[in-house]
C-alpha cells in the first residue's frame, strides 16, 4: 500500500514537471484596445498578445463582439497578425451612442480577456 502511494505521489509529481513549461509559456491577450466610429460605424480592434511565432500554435483564437449583451459577431483565426497583437475590424451598424459593445479575445493556450466599451 505504501509503495503504491509513493509511486503515485511520483506520477502527479512527474506530470506536473511536464505541464509546468507549456502552462509557463501560454498566456492571455494583455490587452484589448478599441476604438469606435460612429459615423462609419466601424469598430477597430487591436488585441496585445505577445507570441514567438504568429502563424504558429500560440495566438489569438477567437474573437467574440456582443452588442447590448448580444453576441453579433464570432470570428475564429487561424494565425495572428504580428508577434505583438491581432488586428480586427467590424461593421456594426446597429450600434448607437450609449450601447455597451463588449469584446472577447481568446488565446489558442491559455487564457482571455474582456473589454466592456460604451458608445459615445
């Protein structure tokens, strides 16, 4: 019984040894920068998500827009634009001053981050 323990005790410690380094290097978007205009009624995304290699398997992996707690756009990716951040641009023509559009930016390895942003 006791050595079935300690083997045990030595798997979860072995599996954690290897997780540590992927878990280490994944991480989520640091930053969402927005900007709308409400005449052309487009929203520009900058999503800060530093990566080794864009077209790689760490980058932004999806986008979620919601528009007075509605979702109207999911986009999926496949790669990001730069080492340093995704880049996006929407239409969103019902959008009017004092909507709150929120915007969710979703690592392929770990992680999210939220932006609530209210029309002006």
């Amino acid at each position: 019984m006791q050595r079935k323990k300690l083997l045990l005790t030595f798997c979860l410690f072995l599996a954690l040894l290897l997780l540590l380094p992927a878990v280490a290097l994944a991480h989520p978007p640091s930053r969402i920068n927005a900007v709308f205009n409400p005449e052309t009624k487009v929203l520009e995304l900058s999503i800060l998500h530093q990566v080794g290699d864009p077209r790689g398997d760490h980058y932004i992996n999806s986008l979620t827009i919601s528009l007075n707690g509605k979702v109207v756009i999911e986009q999926v990716f496949l790669s990001q634009f730069t080492q340093a951040e995704q880049k996006a641009l929407y239409l969103l023509n019902d959008a009017q001053e004092g909507d709150v559009i929120e915007i969710k930016a979703v690592c392929s390895k770990f992680g999210e981050q939220t932006l609530t942003y209210q029309v002006e």
